[in-house]
C-alpha cells in the first residue's frame, strides 16, 4: 500500500481487503449502511473502530486515521546534536574545569534596560 494514501483510499481499501462493505460491517459490529454512510458522507472510519479495522484487514491505523494515529518518527541520532555539553554546568554555576563561579553581578557591570 502507498505511503501517500487518503484516509479515505485506506478506508476503501479496508473494504476491498474485508471482502465487501457487509464484511467490513460484521468486523465493526455495525451495519452495512453505516459502512456506506462512512465512504460517501465522512471519508473516513470513525476512531472507534480503527484498530479492529486494522487487525482484521492489515490495513495500517496510521493510512486509516492519520490524525489520530500519526505515523512514528524515524529513530533519534546516537549522536548529540542538541545544545552545548557545559550549558547545563555553567547555569549551575560551574565552568569547564568544574571550578565554582560567581554568579553575582560584579559592581563593574552596567545595568541595560531592556
């Protein structure tokens, strides 16, 4: 199945997957009308059945309702890329060789407005 379908492909190929809309509605416990009502008036399957739908069809949950169950991000990078490693150190009051630093505003330091 194609990584760019709409909730609504996805639905109507839950359907094709099913068997029928009648087969798609005893899998939801619903009937064959609602099956219907979903695919001409909504577009979409109601929440409460996607993961039924999905079980029953392999239909994946994030084609069926992207906006609930949004597809999972790739894995994080094992390397750091985030802030400076002694940021958090500094805003502690500690400097790169682990010596205590003042953090009180010396009398030299002109106070800005901001």
């Amino acid at each position: 199945m194609e990584q760019d379908q709409t909730p609504y492909e996805a639905l109507q190929h839950a359907v094709s997957e099913a068997g029928s809309q009648s087969a798609l509605a005893r899998i939801c416990s619903v009937s064959q009308t609602a099956v219907w009502k979903w695919i001409q008036s909504s577009k979409r399957l109601p929440a409460e059945y996607v993961l039924r739908v999905e079980a029953a069809t392999g239909v994946s949950r994030h084609h069926l309702r992207p906006d609930i169950y949004p597809v999972d991000l790739p894995p994080a990078s094992s390397r750091f890329v985030g802030i400076d490693r002694f940021a958090a150190a500094r805003a502690n009051g500690v400097d790169r060789r682990g010596s205590r630093v003042s953090l009180e505003m010396s009398s030299k330091t002109k106070r800005v407005a901001l």
